[in-house]
C-alpha cells in the first residue's frame, strides 16, 4: 500500500510530493492534464509554446524556504535572476521595480513624486526582510487544541508585526500619505493586486507591505518554461501519473481508495492540491464533504482571462511589465494588464529572434459561464488587450505569429479548476480563520493557494513546509 498519495501537480502537490518521495515514502502523484504545473505549467498549442499563468519564481536564494526544498530533493533549476523584477507603464511612465531599494526610491520619486516615499518604501522593504527571517512557527487544523498550541507559535510574529495585523490597508495607505492621488494609488492597487489577489480595501497592512515588497526579493526566470521546474522536480520520482484524474475518493479504516477511470488505488494518506472550496466533490462521506463545504464561503471566484502571443522581434524585452490605464479593460475587474515574455536567449520555449508571450488580467468566473455570447465575450477582451500589449510595447501587427486565449472556462476544463490566484488572505480571512494543511479527518491532507499559507512560490511553499512539519517528515 501507498503511503501517500497526492492529488494534483501544481507548486503544492509537486513539490510535497517530489520532497516525500526523496525521502523515501511511497508515493504516488496524479495530474488530470498532459502537463505537469497546474495553472503554473507550459504547454504546446499551434506548434508554439507558452507558460499557462504563472511565470516568475520568487525565493530561490540560501535560506529561503523555495531553494531548501529544491535543495532536499537534488534539484538544481536552470534560472536566471530577473532585475528589474518588473517594469510598470503606467499613463507614459515607466517605472522598473528594481531589487535594490536605493535604486527603485529613484525611479518612484521621479514618476510618483511625495515627501512621505522613502519613509513609505524602507518601511515595506524592512517588513519584507524581517518577515522572511523567523521561523519556528507552524499552524494546525486537526482540533481545536492544536489550533490554539499552534496560534502560541506566532507569538513572536505577532509582537513584531501586530500594529500592521491590526489595521486596513487602504486606511494605512490614506493615513501615512495624508491623501494619494489616483495615478498613485493605481499604481500601488495594481502591484497589491497582482501578488495579494485583493485590493487594499481588503486586507491588512502588514499583507499589503509583503505585496509591495515582493519585488526586492529575488525572482528568476525559469528557462524553458516554468513547467520545466516540475518536470526536473519530478524527474527522480518513481511514479508520476499524468492524464489521471481522480474522480473520487473514499476513507475506509487507516488508508483510503482513490478512483481514476482505469484504476483504484489504496494508500495511507492522501494529500490534496484542490482547492479547498471545491474538493468536498471527490468524497461521499458526509463528515468530510461538511468540512469542506463551510469553506466554500470563501471562493471569490475571482480568476484570469489569459492572452498567449507569439511575436518575432530583434527588440530585447524586459521579462515582465504591467500595464496600468485608468478604466477597468471591459470582461475584467482590473485596469492592469501583467505580461512575461521569454528571454531573447530561451531557444527552449521560442525559436531564436522569436518570443513567447503570457498576458493575464484578474476576472470575475460567473462572467465566462458559456452562453450564447461566449465566444464574442472572449474574442472582444482578447483584441482589446493585444491592443494594449501592442500598444504600449511597441509591437507591429506584421510581428504577430501567433495568438490564442483563454477564460477561466479552460483551465476548468484542463485542470478542473476556474477560480485562479488562491485564496486571498483578507481582514475576514485571517489566522485563526485560515484553512490549514492539516483537517480533523485522519490521513487527509491539503496543500496549495487556496489553503495556509499565501500565494506565489514563497506562500505556498510556506504552506509546503507547514505540511512538512504537521507530517513530521
């Protein structure tokens, strides 16, 4: 019998499952797509490649919690480090968001001009540093005793950090600025949102400084694609199972029965990398289904519509930009385009004088339900943001090899999943309230966006090395 079994291939259920395996538990992953990653692999279409959604790795340095769990695996990533992490055109401004704090105060003092700035700024950076460098701290779901054992483990978070715990972001904002106007304001929103999945208006300061400060940590770019991080992640392991969707799950006493369309699996444990508002599906039993229903509360179904572009060009991109315009694009709920494009050196994921594009803009899921207005919806949103990408970078009409998109109605379709970008860690969904790794059915286990701890390869990897330690493996 398996000891683990891991439901879903995404940064989570990867990199659990590539880590348990190294240590010599039985293991065994599933992945209902052809492509490892989730929302976070590569894929073919029309011969041209392209990174699914996420496209940056952050936190891949000694001491951070990313490189250790590569490290314990013997997995060494071919990367290149990316600084600017990020440029931002915004109203004809370009604001690159260098790594260096001296250097980025620049920048920002030119385009966003306030006597408040550096104060602003070095507090964000020290917030970001400090954070990254406690540990000791870990957070349980299994009973309410361990929940509140686990809570005293923050303690010290919590004396250092609680005056930005305790107070909006949007307030903090408004109060340390004394008035910001909108270009400003968009121009924070847009980075907030792009890390965070929320506005200001919904969460605490001390996450809204984390956001902001996301890009004086090092972020690389992944050649090859990002799906080349859990292909090398997985390489060693002894049983990887792609187009295998597990259809259902049942607890039986000490191990549980996992059903593909082929198969039945038995193993000791099993680890989910659903999300946690939609997982009460894969069970029958009406204990665990309940468990997982009172968290389908916090489903946003907030989500990306994606733009994938293929140009020739000898012009030499930055990795990554966002867009700012002063609406909303129409079939959004965001007026900030975010776009990555492939190295000019990456012959791996585009021929040589070509580059691969992914562009994506926050949406709401209940607005790409397929009806009969489906396909003019998406076609409408799709021309309005390579207008913009086009716009805004420069590119020709003649250098456009190739384009495609995709709603949130996709990635359900290849990866059973609509709502995208996690589950946002707001003033109403905060520890104590957060889901953990952890639940109160023995041998069930969740790991991903969507539970403890954050978003983005730092916070699921927070979530990755919580699991580790409720596991004490």
């Amino acid at each position: 019998m398996l000891e683990y079994a891991v439901v879903g291939s995404g940064v989570g259920g990867c990199s659990i499952a590539a880590y348990l395996d190294a240590k010599g538990y039985k293991t065994v992953l599933f992945e209902k797509d052809s492509n490892l990653g989730g929302c976070s692999s590569t894929f073919t279409r029309n011969s041209y490649m392209y990174n699914t959604g996420a496209t940056t790795l952050a936190g891949y340095k000694d001491g951070h919690i990313v490189k250790s769990l590569f490290d314990s695996i013997g997995y060494k990533p071919k990367l290149l480090a990316t600084d600017p992490a990020i440029v931002i055109i915004q109203n004809g401004k370009t604001s690159p968001r260098y790594r260096d704090l001296e250097k980025f105060l620049t920048v920002v003092e030119q385009n966003y001009p306030h006597p408040k700035n550096r104060e602003f700024w070095t507090l964000v950076y020290e917030l970001n540093k400090k954070f990254y460098s406690i540990d000791g701290y870990y957070y349980s779901n299994s009973s309410f005793l361990k929940k509140a054992l686990s809570l005293l483990s923050y303690t010290p978070i919590f004396l250092k950090f609680f005056r930005y715990f305790s107070v909006n972001a949007k307030t903090f904002l408004d109060h340390f600025f004394g008035g910001i106007d909108k270009e400003y304001l968009d121009f924070l929103e847009a980075q907030i949102m792009i890390v965070a999945q929320a506005k200001s208006s919904e969460i605490n300061f001390f996450t809204c400084a984390l956001a902001l400060g996301y890009t004086f940590n090092e972020t690389h770019y992944v050649y090859g694609g990002m799906g080349a991080l859990f292909d090398g992640m997985s390489a060693d392991m002894k049983d990887v199972r792609v187009n295998s969707e597990i259809k259902k799950i049942e607890k039986k006493e000490g191990y549980y029965k996992l059903y593909t369309k082929d198969e039945v699996i038995e193993a000791k444990n099993v680890i989910l990398n659903s999300t946690v508002y939609a997982s009460a599906k894969l069970f029958d039993e009406s204990s665990i289904q309940n468990y997982y229903k009172k968290y389908e509360k916090l489903d946003n179904r907030q989500s990306s519509f994606m733009l994938y572009v293929t140009i020739k060009s000898d012009v030499e991109f930055a990795h990554h930009y966002q867009i700012i315009q002063d609406e909303k694009f129409e079939g959004s709920i965001s007026n900030a385009l975010f776009v990555s494009f492939s190295d000019k050196d990456d012959e791996q994921i585009a021929p040589k004088g070509y580059y691969s594009i992914t562009a994506s803009i926050h949406t709401d899921v209940r607005f790409w339900q397929k009806d009969a207005d489906y396909k003019a919806k998406k076609e409408r949103l799709k021309n309005l943001l390579l207008e913009s990408l086009m716009k805004n970078l420069d590119i020709q009409t003649s250098q456009i090899i190739d384009c495609i998109s995709a709603t949130p109605s996709t990635f359900a379709k290849y990866i059973s999943r609509s709502q995208l970008g996690g589950n946002a860690i707001t003033m109403k969904n905060f520890l104590p309230f957060l889901p953990s790794n952890d639940t109160p059915i023995k041998g069930l286990y969740n790991v991903g966006d969507t539970v403890y701890a954050a978003q983005g390869w730092p916070g699921v990897m927070l979530g990755v090395n919580n699991l580790k330690k409720l596991l004490h493996v």
